[in-house]
C-alpha cells in the first residue's frame, strides 16, 4: 500500500486486460459460481497489488468495475475488499478513476451486503449491526468529517451523490443526477448494477425503495452536518457541491419531509437576495446563476405547495415577464408553470406578453403556457388563445392560425402583402410549434383550432403528416375528445386518396394507423379500397406491409364486406365481454351487488355462446 498510484507495471496492465476480455465472453464460464470463483481470485489479487496503484489506473479501474459485479455476496474477499476501501476511501474518492470504481463498489458489492444482514437480522433476534453496515457507518463518518472537501471535490462529490441516494433509497433521474457525457458513456458501457424503472412525474425522481432504520439515521446525521456548514450560501452556486445538494433536496423531501422542509426554507430565504450589489436586476442571483439554476428548478419540482407559493411570492409575483425574457430564469419559470394550482397559473398568464417571448426565442415558455392551461377552466384557455393570437399576428384572420402555430411563423411573415399565401412545397414543422397545437387541441373548445386545421391545403397536410413533429398534431386531432366526430372525419377525408403514399412513410404510416382507429365504417371502407388497390406496392415496402396488417387488408380481401368483420381480434374480445364488463347500474351511485350463482352461469354460457359464433365466423 506504501506504493504510489503510478507504480503499476505494463505486466500488470496486461494481466488486468486479459482479465476483462474473460469476462466479456460468453463461453469462458459454464456456470455463475464458476464466475464468481473467477471474480473472488482476481480481487485477491489486487488486495496484493493494492487498490490504491489498480484503482487509480484508467486501464485497469475499467476491468475492476466490469469484475465487481460478478463478485458473489457474502464471501470473505469481498469483506477484505470493503475494509480495504473504506481504509483508503478519501485517497480514492478523489482520484479521477478510482472513484468511478468506489461508486460501482457501493452499489454492487456494499448494498447488497447491507441488504443481506438486513435479511437475516429479520429472521432472528440480533441487534448489532454486521459487518457490512458497520462499514457503511464507519464510511459516512468519515464523509462527515471531511464533508465540504468532499462536495466541492470534482470527483469525490460524484461518490457523495452516489451514497446519498443509497441512504435514502431515492434514485434521481439521469437527466437530474448525470451529466450529457455521462449518460452517453453509461450507454456505450455494459454495467448494470442498478436496475431502473420508467422516470415520474417531471423527470426528476426515478425510484423509491425502502432502507433501513440505520441508514435513516445515517442520512440525518449528514444533512444536519450540511446545513451547519459556514459556507453553505457560497455552495449553491459551486459547480460541485450544487448537485451533491440537489440529491440531498430531493432524498430528505422523499424520505424525510420535515428536514426537507427545512432546507427548502433556507435555500429560499438565500434566494430572497434579489440581486448582488450595483446589479439593477429583480431576478435573485440563484436564479440567474448558471448552476445554481438547475437547484432551483429541481426546488420548485419537488417542494411542498406551501414552500412553492412562498418562492412565488417572494421572487416571482409581479417579475415575470423579466424571468420570461432572461436566457436562464426562465426555465424555472417553465418548471413554474408546470407545478402551478389553476390559480396560479391565471396570475402568471395575467402577467404574461407571449409576443415578446416568441421574439426573444423562448418557446419552452410558449409550450409551458399552453400546456398549464390545460388545467384550467375553459375562460382561461380563451384568454391564452387570443393572447397566441395577437403574438402571431393573426387575431383578425384566425382561420389561419393552426398553419402559423405548426410553424411558428407570424403572419406577416407566413403572408405576402396583399397577395397569396406562400405555399411551400414541404410545410416546415417546428417542434415547439407541433407541442402547442397538440395541447390547444385538448382545450375544452377545440372549434377555432380544428376549424383552422382543416382549412390547411391538402398539399401541406400530407408534408406535416410525414414530419416527425408534424404527424403528432394530427394524431392528437383525431385521438381528441374535444374534436366534433364531424371534424374528424372531414380531416380523413382530405387523405382519400393518398394513404398509399402516406403508407410508405414512417411518419404517415402511423398516421394512417390513426386514421383506420378513429375513423367510422364506412370511411373504413374508403381506406381499404384505395390500400387493397396498392397493395403490392405495400408489400414490398417495410412500412406499408405494416398497415396492411393494422388495417387488416388481408381479412377484407378474403371476406370482402366491411361490416361481416372489420374490427380486428382484440376488438372482437372487447365486445363478447361487454354484457359482463360494462353492464349499467340501475340507480346512480348505488352500490354493485354480488351476483348469484345462477346469473354467474347465465353470464358464462353468453360468452361461450359468442366464442362459438366467432370462431365459425372465423372459418
């Protein structure tokens, strides 16, 4: 261990490679125990070599990752390699490449340990900690002595980060907890040593699972030792300690929400500083910061409705057309937006002048807006449309709104003075503008969108229907329950014709899909005439043969009439079961009674009655 970190031979470099190409095959190992007996010799020997000189190496740090989650739970060499790593934990908390491998030891080798005695502390009476707990306390203790060099540390605070999720059992998302780099390096890599599940509401926590009683404490005892430090203002805005305080925000709120509380109330008193000395400007300094920015919105997504209207009144009321327009606050202000009450929301849109945002380029405000507005009542979202309306231009010519929307375009710009428009030969869909025409067409009163969407040339109809953003707007029209049926399939209508052409696109093959699900019977029939006529130039092709399938081409051609089976197999099933599934109460709000044995078998003997009559119709 006396050995320097660069005293590592090419000898041992060669043997560690070797080492990871073993393990990357497939065919080394006939069985995991035969892994892991690979996998305990291997950290024996760089017990031997040291961890310190094998960790720190950007070669071998790769191979040791790779082999530690092989390591079988509990076995002596993995205890030897905690007590190894928890001896020189700072040394390699800070290195460059031994503190990626102390993260994956963490969560691969340590918490399953954890896990372990846990387990078997359960199933009998003893109540002194194991081994691997005792070297989880023995490592926060030496985090907690040496807390602010750890989270202003480049490295060390990656490790900090690691623990803190580990202690409360809160896994934040990768867009929160990673860096761009990061996530594209985690990709490319074959590590899985935790397993995710889809994101939650706004994208910031990921998962949740429970700890133990001794790591709820731990997890105390290291927020009490965060909010005493003295520099704590001075950490909001260090590029380090800023996401090393982001997790601890989100893991106290989670897991423990009156010292979550506490540190929101404190970080918003800090914000509360409007601006710092000679600066004119009303926006708070953390606002504005390009680090402490991302703490703030991460703030706002996961604080208590009493903490958010407290940073509403104190830093946004009556500012903020100013954070609309700042390059960095207004993302909190989107995040705002997002996690507002309805009543909130009518304030800010009070406040708010959408045609200064769209001149200064901030759409995620425009997008944010609209979709806010779905929450609200039907007033508010007229309010928002006329002010869309007079931000692009259009408020005397509304018809021509939904073209100017997809594209975010104004219409002085969109319209030729005094003469035609001008008809591009592919309508240019812009992402945002795709964002806020699906959320207007699930406003309460659709009427003026959907007029003004099928008022939109043919020509152009198909270029957005073959957009990777515009074929979303008219999957969203149809889907809508607030578009008229009539409306609907006066969209479809306008396709007649062209769903062939539609069909061998990507994007159009999803919008026919759409078509062919919302569409009425006899429009159906439309659909697969003119498909039955190109069907095989379908065939070949990779996205036509697809909505053939969908569409069900082939059981049209062999029964030839719409109406004897045009509903595929999963619509079929729906309906035998409907006399079961959704069979009315007689009296509204009255309890469902059990039925008896004999209107059961009377139930049973429908549905067995239909299957017969559907599989000879299927014959």
């Amino acid at each position: 261990m006396s050995r320097r970190k660069s005293d590592i031979s090419p000898e041992q470099i060669q043997y560690y490679s070797r080492i990871e190409g073993v393990m990357e095959s497939d065919d080394t190992f006939e069985s995991d125990e035969d892994r892991t007996i690979f996998a305990r010799n291997v950290f024996r020997q760089v017990l031997d070599d040291g961890i310190l000189q094998v960790f720190s190496n950007k070669q071998t740090s790769k191979t040791i990752e790779t082999v530690l989650q092989s390591l079988q739970l509990p076995s002596p060499v993995s205890q030897e390699l905690t007590q190894a790593i928890c001896e020189h934990f700072s040394a390699l908390s800070q290195d460059k490449c031994a503190s990626h491998v102390v993260q994956t030891w963490l969560i691969c080798v340590l918490i399953p340990a954890c896990l372990h005695e846990w387990q078997r502390e359960a199933q009998t009476t003893e109540t002194q900690p194991g081994p691997a707990n005792e070297s989880m306390g023995l490592l926060c203790k030496t985090v907690k002595s040496n807390l602010e060099s750890f989270i202003c540390d480049q490295y060390a605070s990656h490790v900090i980060r690691s623990l803190l999720q580990v202690l409360s059992g809160v896994t934040l998302c990768e867009q929160v907890n990673r860096s761009r780099y990061s996530r594209e390096y985690r990709k490319s890599m074959i590590h899985k040593g935790v397993e995710y599940c889809k994101g939650r509401q706004l994208g910031i926590i990921q998962d949740i699972k429970p700890t133990s009683q001794l790591f709820v404490k731990l997890l105390k005892s290291l927020s009490r030792a965060t909010l005493k430090l003295d520099q704590f203002s001075k950490l909001l805005t260090q590029c380090n300690a800023c996401p090393v305080l982001q997790t601890l925000l989100v893991a106290l709120i989670e897991k423990l929400p009156k010292r979550g509380l506490k540190l929101s109330q404190k970080i918003v008193e800090i914000a509360a500083i409007k601006s710092q000395p000679g600066d004119d400007s009303v926006i708070p300094t953390l606002f504005v910061n390009p680090v402490s920015s991302h703490l703030m919105d991460v703030l706002i997504g996961v604080c208590s409705s009493e903490v958010h209207q407290n940073i509403y009144d104190t830093c946004f009321r009556h500012h903020i057309m100013e954070y609309a327009l700042h390059p960095i606050a207004n993302y909190a202000l989107q995040q705002l937006m997002c996690t507002s009450e309805i009543a909130q929301v009518a304030m800010i849109l009070d406040e708010l002048d959408l045609e200064k945002v769209l001149f200064c380029g901030h759409m995620g405000v425009v997008v944010k807006a609209t979709e806010a507005c779905k929450r609200c009542p039907p007033k508010q979202q007229v309010i928002l449309l006329n002010k869309l309306l007079t931000a692009f231009h259009t408020e005397s010519h509304s018809q021509d709104c939904a073209i100017l929307f997809t594209s975010l375009v104004t219409r002085d710009i969109y319209f030729k003075p005094d003469s035609e428009p001008q008809v591009p030969e592919k309508a240019e869909c812009s992402l945002h503008g795709s964002l806020i025409m699906q959320s207007l067409l699930q406003y309460d009163n659709t009427q003026l969108i959907a007029n003004s969407f099928l008022t939109i040339p043919t020509d152009q109809l198909l270029a957005i229907s073959c957009d990777l953003s515009g074929s979303h707007v008219v999957d969203v029209f149809l889907s809508s329950k607030s578009v008229a049926l009539k409306k609907k399939t006066k969209l479809i209508k306008k396709f007649i014709g062209h769903f062939v052409q539609l069909s061998k696109q990507k994007q159009g093959s999803r919008v026919v899909d759409s078509c062919w699900k919302y569409s009425e019977l006899k429009d159906k029939q439309l659909i697969a005439d003119e498909l039955m006529k190109g069907e095989k130039e379908l065939s070949d092709n990779y996205y036509g043969k697809f909505v053939l399938r969908n569409c069900n081409i082939d059981y049209y051609k062999r029964k030839g009439d719409l109406r004897e089976g045009i509903y595929n197999s999963k619509e079929k099933v729906k309906k035998m079961f409907s006399d079961i599934v959704d069979k009315p109460c007689t009296q509204q709000g009255a309890t469902r009674k059990r039925k008896s044995r004999k209107e059961l078998d009377h139930d049973v003997g429908l549905v067995v009655k239909k299957k017969k009559l559907f599989e000879d119709d299927s014959d």
